[in-house]
C-alpha cells in the first residue's frame, strides 16, 4: 500500500512539474524567468531556509547592516527562481545578441584553446547566476564536458530535468554522473581516458579537506584538486553573470597554475584554497547572485 502511496506521489508531482514547463514555454524567456523570480522572491523569504541564508551572510559577510542581509536574501531567491525559469529556455537563447534574452562569453579564447587540445580538462565553478547555462555555453565553443548533478528524489522529476538539459546541449551526448561514490568512480574514469568534466565545489563536504572560505575554516571536497594534480590537466574557472531576466554573461578566466611543490598534501590545500578563493571574489561581486541555501560552515555555528 505504502509503495502504491508513493508511486501516486511521484505521478502528481511529476505531471504537475510537467504542467509548469508547458506553461513556462509557452512564455518568452524573459518573461518566463520573471514569472517565477518575482514569485520565488515573494515567498521564499517566508521560508524557513531563509534563516540559513541570512546566518551565512552573518558568518560570512559580518559588515552587512540586517537591511542589507535582508536584501540580499530577496535576491537569492529571485536569482533561483529566475534559473529554474529559464531552464525550458536554455535552447533557444541565442549568443551575442544586442537585447533582450540571450547570452555572451568573455573569455571564450580560452575554451576554443582547450577545443583544440587532447587531454583531459577540468572545469571549475559555482551555483552562482545561472550555473545551468555553463555546460551549453562551453559546447557553443567546441568545450562540451560533462558534468555531476544531484538527483531529484522523484526519479520522474528527475528524468523531466535531464530532459531539458539534455535539450540545452543541442542534443549532444555528455554524461552526467549521478552524485555518489559510483559517480565518482566513473568521473574518474572518464578524466582518465582524457574527457572533459565540470564541477561545482561550492558546498560543504564534512569528509573533505579543511580550507578557508570567507576567512573561515571550511570542508571542501578534494575531488577536483585531487584529479587535477593527478593528471597535471588544466583547470578552467568560470561563472556566470546575470545581466537581466533570460539575459546572461558567462565568464571564463585563465588556466590555474597548478602548484608544484613537491609535497602532494601541501599542493592539494594549495590548490583547494586557489579555487575557495577564487569562488570569493566571484561572490562578493554580487552576493546575491549565489545560492547561499546550505549549512556552508561548521554545525555549531547554526545553533
């Protein structure tokens, strides 16, 4: 009976989840993310993660007046709800173009580069403006890489999402590994037989390495430093840029000088923090453009 209960669960979420990407097509991008960015803008301060959200910016950001968390709080949710928005429209957003919906690559020289090259690569980012516009904007450039995701807990859902990922890469095949140790067996695998991968290692891992994050002590995952030394590949950091509603800017930066010091561990928090770093800046740019959703720092802190 149980079981019948949550195969009945997951059909009504699915169909209406299903029913709002119908919905959301039949809008203009624009249109579609401003929908659901003024609605999850309205509401999702009302939530209880909200208090998340503005614990982080207190632990993090400590000169920000309540105003200003509060604000920025605002802003985080819109910024989600204008990603999933823009989801169903991710296909059909076109580059350089000079208003309205669309999207641009500074730093574009970089990818080509790496298009040219045999080897792996990695790609290193975060859950910053729309993240999900980075795997199809680097396979406009010939950088196509595959990439983690964290499954849905209705496998129906989660097949929608897949979906429209899917249909943002112009139905070119990458895989998408699933979060877990059997995903990271086969990103390893992959890397090692010279594939392109992106992650984003913006959130806390309790068994990774400890690194400082907005000058505090943080478990960050290893994974990408770990590949990286292993292999001697380039890692290229990126992010994307909100410029307006379905209006995007994707930022590509240099190849990181990988440390080599000659002492694996050392390199390895050398490079963790490189990349914890570089996350920072991006942040701080423009706070509310990141999704500061999760428990980022050590338990007792959220007490």
């Amino acid at each position: 009976m149980s079981r019948r209960i949550v195969t009945l669960r997951y059909r009504l979420e699915a169909m209406v989840a299903t029913g709002l990407v119908r919905v959301l097509e039949r809008l203009r991008p624009d249109h579609s993310s401003s929908l659901l960015g003024l609605f999850c803008r309205a509401v999702g301060p009302l939530l209880p993660t909200s208090r998340v959200i503005e614990r982080n910016l207190e632990l993090a950001m400590p000169e920000l007046d309540r105003p200003e968390r509060r604000r920025i709080v605002r802003g985080v949710w819109e910024n989600l709800g204008r990603t999933l928005g823009e989801l169903p429209h991710l296909a059909s957003l076109e580059e350089n173009t000079l208003t309205g919906p669309g999207f641009e690559v500074q730093g574009a020289k970089y990818l080509e580069q790496q298009a040219l090259c045999d080897g792996p690569v990695l790609f290193v980012s975060g859950h910053i403006g729309n993240w999900e516009m980075l795997p199809p904007a680097a396979a406009k450039h010939g950088a196509a890489f595959a990439s983690f995701y964290r499954a849905a807990g209705n496998p129906l859902v989660d097949a929608l999402l897949r979906t429209l990922r899917n249909r943002a890469m112009g139905g070119m095949s990458v895989p998408l590994f699933a979060k877990g140790a059997r995903g990271a067996r086969e990103s390893l695998a992959y890397i090692a037989a010279g594939g392109r991968l992106g992650m984003l290692v913006d959130q806390k891992m309790n068994d990774g390495i400890e690194a400082t994050f907005f000058n505090r002590p943080s478990m960050t995952a290893p994974a990408l430093a770990a590949m990286a030394l292993r292999y001697r590949c380039p890692v290229i950091p990126g992010y994307v840029e909100r410029l307006g509603p379905a209006r995007l800017r994707i930022v590509v930066e240099p190849p990181l000088d990988l440390p080599n010091t000659g002492d694996k561990r050392k390199d390895m928090h050398l490079l963790v923090q490189m990349v914890n770093d570089r996350l920072e800046v991006w942040i701080r740019k423009n706070p509310s453009s990141w999704l500061w959703l999760h428990r980022r720092w050590a338990k007792d802190l959220y007490r």
